[in-house]
C-alpha cells in the first residue's frame, strides 16, 4: 500500500470515528433524557423500490413520532394540521436501533431527537400552550377493595395487572412507578390504613420506593341499596412526609350486570387505568403550562452565603501584600476573602497566609488597618454562575440580565413566557426556592 493510500485511509477512519464520537455525545448529552426524544417507533412498509420504501419509512417515523411529541408536551392538539407541518424541518436526527429488508420491504425500529428550539419556535409562531418539564418518579400502588375484601400486588389480579403493564409503555412528562415494597414492609402494609391515609404507613412506602410521593389508586365495585352496581375509582395524592394532599381523580361507571360486580370486565379496568394517567398528565402539564402568547419577568436576589472562615494571626497594613491568618485551611487555592467591608483577591495561600493580595475588590471600602483576630470569611461564589446556568436553560426563559452584585447577594431580571406560578414550579422542581420578599422581588432561600 502507497504512503498516499495510507494516508487517504487514515483519514477516512479518523473522520468517520469523529463523525461517531459527535453523534454519540449528541444521543448521550443532547437528546437522551430530553422531553424532545421520542424512543421505539416502529414501522413496516412495501413499496415498488427499497429505496422508496426506506425514505417513506423515515417519513413515517418522523410524523408518529411528531404526534407523540405533541401528545406528550400539549394538552390539546386538535388544532394541528400534520399534513400542513414540515416535521422533518424539526428534526435534529433519526436514530437506528435495527432495521430489516427484502427488495421491496422495509422493516426498521427508530428514536427520533428533534430539535428543542425549533420546536419551541414553532409553538411561539402558532401561539400554542406547552409544557416540557419532567416530573419526579411518584410512586404507585394500585389497590382492588372487592367484596372479598382488599388486593394488593397481586399479578392475578387484573386491575394491579393492568397498572404493572401500563407503566411499562407510558411516554408523558410525569415518570410513575409502580412501587414494589419489599418483604418485610409488606407483611406490616394494611389497606384499610393506607386508605385511611395512615401518616407513618404511607411513609414509611414513599421511603421504601426512594420517591417524594406516592398515590394510591384505587377501584372498588359498589352495590348500591336500589340493586344498581357501580365502579369507584379514585387516586389519593401523598407527598414525601405521607401527607394527605389531595384527591388526584374520582369516578363513578354503571356496570352493565350486577354479576359484574364480583367480576369487573378486564376492558373497563384498563379503560380506568387510561383515564387516571391521562389525568395526572394533564393535571401536571396545567400546572407547568407555557403560554407563548404571554411575556412576564421576575426580580431575583441571590445570596452569596459563607464558605469558610479564620482570623488575623497579625495586623493587615494598607501596604501589605499578604495577610497573615491562624489558618488557611479548605479555603480555595485562590480566590476572594472579605474582611469587614472589604473584598479582597489572593493569587496563592500557604498554610498561614494568603499572598499576592488586591486589596478593594469591586470597589469595595479599604481601612489602612485591621487589628489582630478580626474575621475573614470567604464567599461561596460558585453558587452564584450555577445558578444563572440553571435559569437560563429553562425552556421558556428569554433573557437572565444581571442587575448587580455585591459580595453578599446578586440580583438578575429574568425574562420568559407564561405566567409566574410556572416559572417558579419549574425552579421548584430544579431545587431552587424563593420567597416573595416585598410583592417585586423574590429571595433564593436554599
């Protein structure tokens, strides 16, 4: 082989491990656990060309996997055109997962990354409602009360049997599973308390799950005095502590036959399990709503709380270039101090001392002398640039514009969509907390 063929196959090989190094970090770090990746959609087309067959294949894929999208982040969709939208303009990228063919059939399995801005602008244009922001995994425990008394994670029975195979293929925003309990919870677990909404029982579930909520859902054929039977279903909503919140859905169904109540239909059941995640989902999309036909802003104070301490071993000088300290123990290698009033940068520390100092950092005030033992602290700025990221990479934010910062708070603008009970659930569910300090400005409390 010449040195020339050499070198063209090299760069062949380099340029196709690039290529799929970028895609590979693409799925990993882009669209993976995103609310725009659609995963398993499968299709099976004959045409009068494999060719033909595969392109129609992908446009297949992308238009269920556009439906699924849509159902997943929108409440109602009816006023959506498929046939009028260029999905494949929405696309980031078509993923592979197998795929099989003859010479005129085509039998593929795909995920579908599509491209979150583009989205996002599609549904700013056409002034639609949307919600993108995952909920964390809750808990389920489907419980049957029938005229034999309660069932619990029994897999004959069908309403818990319809539960374990529904959670298996759910695609919304809200992540629920079926809590599974263990041994030794299970033999202390009563129905009738979990259902009289026992604190310490359903706490001790909620625990065991590694959840912050649990609902019970729950079916119960009644026979009513005048002969007629029905089908009660419901859902009761805990948080973490195994509070009582609310009553997450309720329904009532005639049954057909009175014989059905000692034998509720398989299809009615599955028909309930339908509808109780529907409404879950759509309760968590209201709450979570983006309004594109809405523009709001909110004024952030962000405090920028105590790291470390230690005090002055020695006077500091107005022309002192270090500052002599007990210790300097876990402070940074480098960094800002702050002493009374004044901010102070140090290039290197020693074990005693912080040297290399810039004395009146930010303009702060500079005193020509501080007395032995006075405090010096340092600022956990870090927590300030994190939370910036955070805000701006909400979906509906615009804009974070920075107001000001000083050495104990910052304060920003924040721009989005919507109105702000969603823009402050979303910060919820990111571990970030506000109170309203004075109805115009909100404090980060955590």
């Amino acid at each position: 082989m010449s040195l020339e063929l050499t070198k063209i196959t090299f760069l062949t090989i380099l340029k196709i491990f690039l290529i799929s190094s970028k895609l590979i970090a693409s799925v990993d770090q882009d669209c993976l656990n995103s609310s725009f990746y659609i995963k398993n959609i499968s299709v099976d087309l004959t045409k009068e060309s494999i060719n033909e067959a595969r392109y129609q294949a992908e446009q297949k894929s992308k238009l269920i996997g556009f439906k699924r999208l849509i159902n997943r982040l929108m409440i109602k969709n009816e006023e959506l055109n498929f046939n009028k939208i260029d999905i494949s303009s929405l696309v980031d990228y078509l993923k592979i997962n197998k795929e099989a063919n003859s010479d005129k059939r085509y039998l593929a399995n795909f995920d579908i990354c599509f491209n979150r801005h583009l989205v996002i602008n599609f549904f700013r244009k056409n002034k639609l409602q949307y919600a993108e922001t995952y909920r964390e995994p809750i808990a389920v425990l489907p419980i049957f009360k029938g005229p034999r008394g309660f069932v619990l994670w029994d897999e004959k029975d069908n309403w818990y049997l319809n539960w374990l195979n529904k959670l298996k293929t759910i695609d919304g925003l809200v992540k629920l599973k079926l809590a599974k309990g263990n041994f030794s919870l299970n033999r202390i677990l009563k129905a009738n308390l979990l259902l009289k909404s026992n604190k310490d029982q359903i706490n001790k579930l909620i625990n065991n799950e590694n959840t912050n909520a649990l609902i019970l859902v729950v079916a119960e054929p009644i026979l009513m005095r005048d002969g007629k039977t029905y089908l009660s279903t419901y859902g009761k909503f805990f948080n973490k502590s195994g509070k009582l919140q609310t009553t997450i859905y309720r329904n009532s169904i005639p049954l057909k036959k009175t014989s059905s109540f000692y034998n509720v239909d398989k299809d009615l059941l599955e028909k309930e399990v339908s509808n109780m995640i529907k409404s879950i989902e759509s309760n968590w999309k209201k709450n979570n709503l983006i309004d594109t036909r809405i523009y709001n802003e909110v004024d952030l104070i962000i405090p920028i709380t105590i790291n470390k301490s230690t005090t002055l071993s020695k006077k500091l000088l107005f022309n002192d270039k270090s500052i002599n300290v007990k210790s300097t123990s876990n402070f940074k290698d480098q960094g800002f101090l702050k002493i009374q009033d004044e901010i102070i940068f140090y290039n290197k520390k020693t074990e005693n001392t912080f040297e290399n100092i810039k004395r009146s950092a930010f303009n702060s005030s500079k005193k020509l002398k501080y007395e032995n033992n006075i405090s010096v602290i340092q600022k956990d700025v870090g927590i300030w640039p994190n939370i910036l990221n955070i805000l701006e990479k909400l979906p509906f934010v615009i804009e974070v514009k920075i107001i000001s910062i000083t050495s104990s708070q910052g304060r920003i603008i924040v721009k989005f969509m919507g109105n702000k009970k969603t823009f402050f659930q979303a910060v919820s569910e990111k571990k970030l907390n506000f109170t309203n300090l004075n109805f115009q400005q909100y404090l980060l409390i955590n």
